[in-house]
C-alpha cells in the first residue's frame, strides 16, 4: 500500500505541475489587457479564472490535513470581481502564491496520509479523494484558461500540445522534457 500511496502522490504532484505550466504557457502568449477579456456576458475571463483558482488553492490546501478545506474567511463570489485596478503583477502573484500552498501541502504528505480523512464544506474526504477533487477541478479550469487564450490570439496561438498535422511525427520522435519523459499534456 505505501508503495502505491508514493506513486499516486508522486503522480498527483506531476498532474498539478502539469496544469500549472500548462495554463502558464497559455497566460505567457497574452498582453496583459487579454487577461481580462471575456467573450460574453456570461463568461469568466482568463484573469477571473486566476482569482478563483489562487483562492480555491488558499482555502484547501492551507493547513490541509488539520482544518476544513472551506476556510471560513474564504468569500468565494468575490473571486469572480476584479477590481479595475487588478494587475498582471496581482494575478501572478496570487496565481504563485495559491501553487505554492498546493506544493507544500502535496510535498508534506506521506504514504500513509493518503488513507487519512479530511473535511471540504464539512463533507468527509480520504486525502485521495480530496486531492483528485482539486486536481479535476484545476484541470476544468486549465482548460477554460488554454481556450479563452486560443480563442483570443486565434491564428497567432503556438500550441502547447502536438501542432495539428504533426501527430504521425510524434508517433516517430516524441519530442522530450527535461526529465525524458513526454511533455505534460
């Protein structure tokens, strides 16, 4: 069990790794004003996007093991208001400040912490659980994210992923990471 408890928390902290750099690679591409671009009235824009995500991140994963994922100083509707003033320099500081909570939090657990139960909104999780909650929830987000900034930068978008007509190249000489390993896609 503890074997397979290091490979998940090992596979979730790649995952969120994954979802960083790519919504990172996808934010990079746009001027600063794009970041706060929404395509209708009903639509969050990427900047939004960034609020919300960094405010999840404070709420779950402070203290993650010992208080309810749902801190009680969290106004969540408030994460979907910008002020006019909110900068590039304000999203990325707390798009780095919400990763680094999930780091640490992901970083400080063990094996045998990923059978232990922890609370969101007062709902029992196992760690397992609560952590593959975040990371699907991050993925969703990501998503919008890498969409809203290929819908913005439309024929000047440089893809993050395999380039369309390219994939039988890949099949041949998948391109490497740092690691030796295919990108995180």
């Amino acid at each position: 069990m503890a074997d397979t408890a290091a490979h998940y928390l090992d596979e979730a902290h790649r995952q969120f790794r994954g979802h960083k750099r790519m919504a990172e690679g996808a934010m990079a591409q746009l001027k600063d004003e794009e970041l706060f671009i929404t395509i209708d009235p009903e639509s969050n824009s990427i900047a939004v996007l960034v609020k919300h995500m960094a405010g999840n991140m404070r709420s779950r994963f402070t203290d993650f093991l010992t208080s309810d994922g749902e801190k009680p100083d969290r106004y969540r509707d408030q994460e979907f208001e910008l002020s006019p003033a909110t900068t590039r320099a304000d999203l990325t500081k707390w798009w780095e400040d919400g990763w680094a909570r999930v780091f640490a939090a992901i970083e400080a657990l063990k094996p045998e912490d990923v059978m232990r139960t922890v609370t969101i909104r007062g709902e029992p999780h196992t760690v397992l659980q609560a952590v593959n909650r975040q990371i699907a929830h991050y993925a969703q987000h990501t998503g919008q994210i890498v969409f809203l900034a290929k819908h913005i930068r439309s024929g000047k978008w440089k893809t993050l992923s395999i380039p369309r007509g390219k994939s039988e190249s890949y099949k041949v000489a998948p391109p490497r990471s740092e690691k030796g390993l295919l990108p995180e896609r």
